[in-house]
C-alpha cells in the first residue's frame, strides 16, 4: 500500500522576525525596543522635540554656531554639579548644599588669587581639596553618624552660604587671572592649514564618533556573550546613525564658530571618566546596589558606610570645580553666586533617569537632562518669555519627568 506523502511549505516569517523586515517590520521592532527601554530613550525623544520645537519658535537662531557654544558655556557648571549629584541619587541620598559650596569655593578662589596674589594653578588645587574635604566632612557624618543626607546637607547650605558672606565681606571680588578665565571661556586654539573650520574641533569630533561606535559595539558583544537581552540589529543599527549624526552635527557647528569651548573638554572627561567608574569599577555597581537594596547589598559584603562617604567626598570635589568655572565665567566672586544650582542639578538628574527609591541613573543621563534644562532657558530666553512662566515651564518639566518614571515603574511592576 503506498501512501502519499505531501511536503507542507514553510509558514511565511512573521513581520519583523525574519531577514527580509520591511519597513512596517522594522517600525514595529523600533517601538518594541523603544518600550523596553522607555527610560533611555524618552528624555532623548523629549530634547529632540524640545530643540525642533523652539528652532521653529525662533527661526533657527536656537541652533546658530555662536548660539550652541553659548550653551555649553552657560550651563558647564550646572552639568558638572550635575554628574555628582546623579550619583548621590542613586546611592538613595540627597545634597542641597552644593550651591552654597560653589559660591563659597568661588569665594576663597578670589581671596587667594585676587587678594593673596596666589598662582592660579595652586588655587585651583587648594580649592578641590577644600571641596573634597567639605564633602568628606559631610559624608562622615551622613555615612558613619547616621545622620539623614536631608538634614546634614541642608546644614551645609546654609554653613558655606555665611562662610561665603564672611570670606566676600558682602563684597564682589574679581578679576580673575586669564588664564582661568580661559578655562571657563576659552576655545581650543587654532592648528593646521586654514581650512574654514576649526580644525582641532573637527579631529575630537571624529574621535568621539569613533569612541562612541566601538563602545556601543562593545556592549553589545557582552551582552550577548552574557545572554542579555539586546536590541535588534536594525534598530541598532539605526541607533548607532542617530548618535553619528547628533555628534557630528554638534562637531561642525563649533567647528564653524570658534571651536570646541575648553570647559566642553572637561565635560568630555568626566563623563567618559565616570560613565566608565559607573559601568565596570567595582565601586560603581556598590553605588548602585546600596541605592537600589541596602539591606541586600549590606548582606552581600557591600561597605555601605565608605562607598556612602565617598559618594559625598566627590560631590564636594566637582562642587568645587563647578565654583571655579563659575567664578572664572563671569570673572568675579559675589556673595549670591550658586543660588538654586542646587535645585538646578536635582532637576537635571531626576528628568535625566534618576529615581527617588535609589538604585537607578546613569552619568549620560544626568547631562542630557541638563541639555533638557539648558535647552529650555536658553530657548525661552531667545522667545522672550518672563523669568517668572520660566520657572513655571520647568517645574512642570520636573513634575512630568518624575510622573513619567512612576507610570513606568507601575507598568512594569504590573
């Protein structure tokens, strides 16, 4: 008895699963990505439609070349409190006292340079260690005493903020030597043939195009060597184009002003410099853990009081030089300088990622909420709306960056 037998043909591969994805295919595996990743990339979509919207507002003015150097240099100082505070959220804690430490280390920078003719470079190391030793002060009693990050840091507040006074006499001391000023407003200087651009900005940008892409490729490779869950390869692809294009835009725009701002430099440095401690050092995943589970952490031998202390001890360091580059900005001390600077960084942190409950942030995230911030000032400004509806629009921003990241954490949890 034969029998016949009838070879059934493949099922076609479902949209967005096989090697031939259209392009609904490949919508669809943007939105899945983008839903799983909602915290990365919804401050990203929010600036992007930020700046479209006041470059329309403003027929383009927002992005002139002298328009965004002016805003790496106006808001340096904010960002750079900024990374610090990241980390202080995340370790679960809390720092108002930066701005009153900005305005006193500026204070005792005028002293030493203007009245004690100190050289700029011994100031400028005098003056981080003093930032460094008055964050370490606090993190002692916050980390070993017990005492809540709320109340020691609201006492240092107003403690830096008399010291200012006192140091100032009620006075505004300047000028500041230039080769300080240079570093907060200051360009990198001219090399090579004339070329129309700034060449020096041109090489950087293409090293930071270059560092981005194998950084990128590099985390994917461990995630998959780990057997983490990563992003399709189109919409990675896609990703890595949409970094490409953002730097090297950014790039020819200072390279067809003045060039990269020196203080864009350091900026550069502390986040690659932190971003690295944050991803792969050992104490940057014992930040995470005593932020997101003390008690877990504790249990697992985390030294919660030493990392808690050295949190603070950084964030009293990059106090201090965000003091300096304010100071060297606009060339003098004054008594009412890094007034709500702290606010200013808790609000870039929290729209950037940050969480309330600890545990849950990244350094690249802290800038571009202060880019969101930034962006924001600089763009009502150039519209003309009032200093009393921009705090308005901002404190909606922060409410709206915090209610997204509860909605998030519920449908998650749901």
């Amino acid at each position: 008895m034969s029998t016949n037998v009838t070879a059934k043909s493949p099922a076609p591969a479902p949209a967005g699963k096989g090697d031939s994805t259209g392009g609904d295919g490949l919508l669809q595996l943007m939105i899945d990505g983008m839903r799983r990743n909602m915290r990365q990339y919804g401050m990203l979509i929010a600036l992007g439609l930020i700046v479209v919207l006041f470059a329309v507002w403003t027929d383009g003015d927002l992005l002139l070349p002298r328009n965004v150097s002016n805003l790496v240099l106006q808001n340096s100082y904010i960002l750079i409190l900024a990374i610090g505070m990241m980390l202080v959220i995340i370790a679960g804690h809390i720092d108002l006292s930066v701005g009153s430490l900005t305005a006193f280390v500026g204070a005792v920078a005028a002293v030493l340079m203007v009245n004690h003719d100190i050289a700029w470079p011994v100031a400028v190391v005098m003056c981080l260690l003093l930032g460094a030793a008055a964050g370490a002060v606090q993190g002692f009693f916050i980390a070993y005493l017990g005492i809540p990050s709320f109340i020691v840091t609201l006492a240092g507040m107003l403690l830096f903020r008399g010291l200012t006074e006192i140091f100032l006499e009620g006075q505004t001391i300047g000028p500041f030597p230039k080769g300080l000023q240079d570093v907060s407003n200051g360009f990198l200087p001219e090399v090579g043939p004339d070329t129309n651009y700034h060449n020096l900005t041109l090489l950087l940008g293409f090293a930071v195009i270059a560092f981005v892409v194998l950084q990128e490729v590099r985390d994917r490779r461990r995630q998959q060597e780990f057997a983490l869950e990563v992003p399709p390869a189109k919409l990675f692809l896609l990703k890595i184009v949409a970094l490409v294009a953002a730097v090297l835009t950014v790039t020819m725009m200072l390279a067809s002003y003045k060039g990269a701002p020196v203080v864009l430099i350091i900026l550069g440095a502390l986040v690659v410099g932190f971003g690295y401690v944050m991803r792969n050092a050992v104490i940057g995943r014992h930040v995470y853990a005593i932020g997101g589970n003390l008690p877990a952490a504790k249990l697992s031998g985390v030294r919660d009081k030493k990392v808690t202390f050295l949190v603070f001890l950084n964030m009293g360091m990059l106090a201090a030089l965000a003091g300096l580059v304010f100071a060297a900005r606009f060339n003098a001390a004054s008594p009412k300088a890094g007034v709500n600077f702290e606010l200013e960084a808790i609000a870039a942190s929290f729209i950037g990622g940050a969480s309330m409950s600890g545990g849950v942030g990244t350094v690249l995230g802290a800038i571009i909420g202060g880019v969101v911030l930034g962006v924001l000032n600089n763009g009502m400004n150039l519209v003309g709306v009032g200093s009393d509806w921009q705090q308005v629009i901002k404190g909606l921003v922060l409410l709206a960056a915090v209610g997204f990241d509860v909605w998030n954490k519920r449908k998650v949890g749901s």
